[in-house]
C-alpha cells in the first residue's frame, strides 16, 4: 500500500539521499539511516490510520450499504428478467391468438361468400314459379315447358342420391331442406294444373 509521509519527512529523506548521492557516509550507515527513517514513516501511518478510525469506520459503513444496494438490484434484476421472460410468452400468446383470428376471419368470409352464393342458387325464380302456378297452356306453352324443365333440374340438385345433388354436407342444411320442399310444393301444384287442363281437353275431345 502507498506510504503517507509528511513535508519534513519527505524533506529528511531527501536530504538522506542528497548525502548518498555527494558521498558522505558509507554504504552501512546509509542503509541503517534509511532503515530508522522507513522506521520513522510505517510508525506515522499507523498512528494517522488510528487517528482516522472515525473516517475508515463510515468508509467502510458505505461500503457495506453499497454492498447491500448492488445485493438488492441483483435480485430486483432477477425479478424483472422472469417478469420479461413472462411478458413475451404472454406477448407470443396473444400474437398466435391474434394469428388463429384473422384465420377464422377469413375462413368466416370465405364461408359467408360461399353461403350467399348458395342462398342465391336456391331462390325460387319469381317467373318460374309465376309461370307454373298459373299455367297459360294456349298462350304460354313453350315458357311453361321450359320452366317445368328448371324446375325438375333444381329438383334433382336438392335430391339426396341424385347424381347432379348437391353435396351430403349442403342438403343436411335446413334452408337447403326448405328450397326442396318449396320446390316439392311447385312441382306437386304444377302437376294438378297440367293434369287438369288435360283432362279439360279429352272431355272437349270427347263431346266433339
């Protein structure tokens, strides 16, 4: 450790080595000053540690608090980097959440455009339906004929077994059920009206 001496100590060595240097004195009585003087000095700096004992203890009392400051922002460290470690797996989560949802968003469009198309497909065509109910069979017959011929191809698409059926999936589903028994109905009131007219016309044929 470095050695604390006075002016006046410093002053008596340098005139120790002044005198070495000039040669005055021997070697032996040289070292056996120089000795005396090293003496001299390690004796001073304990008394100024003793002296300073106050100082060295609250020196070392901050030390100690520092010690304990760096001990605690050690451990607050260690808390906050598992309170991080749990922030990005929370963050990690709430990314492959938000990731699964704009899946289904557009899952979801893409079944909702399917279904619209579906929707579309399975109303019942006002001027088929028109035409069908109310037969015109003098003036109509080739609107009628080709009405009755859509009609028996939407029949076939909402029939399960069909070849031409919509998929298994589609026909379970009710608004497909309730396009088939409207167009049952169509079909079952367009039969009765053809049946009839025909009729009318082999009891015309029959009295002429």
């Amino acid at each position: 450790s470095a050695v604390l001496i006075s002016a006046k100590e410093q002053a008596d060595l340098e005139g120790l080595l002044d005198m070495y240097a000039m040669g005055i004195g021997d070697v032996a009585d040289f070292m056996q000053a120089l000795s005396r003087e090293h003496s001299a000095l390690e004796a001073a700096n304990v008394h100024t540690v003793l002296a300073n004992g106050p100082l060295v203890d609250s020196v070392v009392f901050q030390l100690r608090k520092v010690q304990a400051m760096l001990v605690d922002l050690d451990e607050n460290l260690e808390v906050f980097d598992v309170k991080l470690r749990h922030m990005r797996e929370d963050i990690a989560a709430i990314e492959t959440s938000n990731n699964t949802l704009d899946r289904q968003a557009v899952n979801n469009g893409k079944l909702l455009a399917t279904l619209e198309g579906l929707f579309e497909q399975l109303k019942m065509p006002r001027k088929m339906q028109s035409t069908l109910d109310n037969p015109n069979y003098e003036r109509d017959l080739d609107a009628i004929v080709r009405a009755a011929g859509k009609l028996h191809q939407r029949l076939q698409r909402l029939s399960p077994g069909h070849p031409s059926s919509m998929s298994a999936h589609l026909l379970l589903l009710s608004v497909v059920r309730e396009a088939r028994y409207a167009a049952e109905g169509l079909a079952g009131r367009f039969v009765e009206r053809s049946v009839g007219h025909l009729r009318a016309l082999l009891n015309q044929a029959t009295k002429a």
